[in-house]
C-alpha cells in the first residue's frame, strides 16, 4: 500500500510517501509544498490545493494520513496553520482517500518511542527506518514520520484518529 504523509503548514507543508508491506516499509519520496508569504491568504491556500492535487495525481496514494494541529501561543499562527490543515484534508477528500490523523506526540511515540521526541530525533529515527532515504528537511521528516504510523496503525487494523 502507498501511503502519503502530511504536515500542514502554511508557508511549507511536509510530504512523504512510503510503501508499506506489512511491516516492510519503504521511502518512495518526500518534499515541500511551500506557499509564498507575500501572497494573500486566499490565494496562498489554493495554490498548496493546486500542488497537493498534483502530488496526489502523480504518485496515485492509497491512504493518507495527516498530523493534527498543536496549540501556539500565536493564535493567528494557529488559524493559519489550521486554515492549511482544511485545504489538506478536503484535497485528500475530494481524492477518495481516508485520512488518518494522528497526535503530534503519538507520531513521536510511534516513530522514537516518546511523545516528548524532538524534531531531530524524529529526523533521526525516520532515517533509520527508511534507509537511503533523503530527506528534503524538517517539515518532510515529520510527514514521513506521520505515514509510517499510519502505516503500524493500518497494519494492527485500527483506523487513524489518536
């Protein structure tokens, strides 16, 4: 099964994408969606919906999954970030494909093995579990991070919402 990870974002939202066999997992790639900052928020949005719906049509996913949103202290960051969040998961939607989503602490638990992980161990440890893989960065760590639990919840049969 193919799977695509995502972390929203507004100015660069991660994607990964692996196979899973069971508990095989392989990297088929990773990357960035990024948005122009100088852009207004409407038209920033529907072009991260322009690049999803082409990275899906691309590479033909089977299941997706999402990470959820934390809490900033900046509340307008946090309306951003859902504002991408909503465009990622009605893409996937509109696609015909299930999203999982998943606690930013249980994907680091999943992945390291405790909740309170940090961005480098998370980094760390996807790299270990998908060797040869190059990494585009943070954003796309956590993306292949988030469908890798997506991948063990699938895998154990429960459906992704933590």
């Amino acid at each position: 099964m193919i799977i695509l990870g995502l972390d929203p974002s507004l100015s660069s939202t991660g994607w990964g994408l692996i196979r899973a066999e069971g508990n095989r997992l392989a990297h088929l790639g990773n990357g960035q969606l990024k948005t122009a900052p100088s852009e207004p928020l409407p038209t920033r949005l529907s072009h991260l919906a322009t690049q999803l719906e082409t990275l899906l049509a691309d590479h033909a996913p089977e299941a997706a999954a999402a990470e959820e949103i934390f809490v900033n202290k900046n509340p307008q960051s946090t309306l951003k970030l859902a504002q991408a969040r909503g465009v990622v998961l009605m893409v996937a939607a509109r696609a015909a494909l299930h999203v999982g989503e998943y606690a930013p602490t249980l994907v680091k638990k999943a992945v390291v093995g405790t909740g309170t992980a940090s961005k480098d161990q998370v980094h760390a440890m996807v790299s270990r579990l998908l060797p040869g893989a190059k990494i585009a960065g943070p954003d796309a760590a956590d993306a292949l991070a988030v469908a890798i639990t997506h991948a063990h919840h699938l895998a154990s049969g429960r459906r992704g919402v933590a």
